[in-house]
C-alpha cells in the first residue's frame, strides 16, 4: 500500500513545535492528526535542565 502511494502518512502523523503543545494534544483528541511529532528546538534536550549545562 504504502509503495503504490496509496498509505496516508500525511494524516497519521503530523508535526508541531514545542510551543504547539496544547494544539497538538487536542489535535490528537479530536482525530485531526493519530500521532502528533513534538519537534525539539535545537541543542535543547528533553529532561535536561539549562543550569546543568
């Protein structure tokens, strides 16, 4: 299916910005998208504090 074009990624999956969290969470809720993809800024990393660096 998915070689012959026929698979619709572009409405399982679906990225948003850190700052499109809450968006992205209704989004998932409401059958807009099945798997939001939070992107993280640059050189940031999740659980990792600024003071530690």
């Amino acid at each position: 299916m998915n070689r012959a074009g026929q698979f619709p990624f572009d409405r399982l999956i679906q990225p948003y910005t850190l700052q499109q969290i809450n968006e992205a969470a209704h989004d998932m809720h409401s059958g807009k998208t099945i798997k939001p993809i939070l992107r993280m800024p640059a050189g940031e990393q999740p659980g990792r504090s600024q003071v530690n660096r």
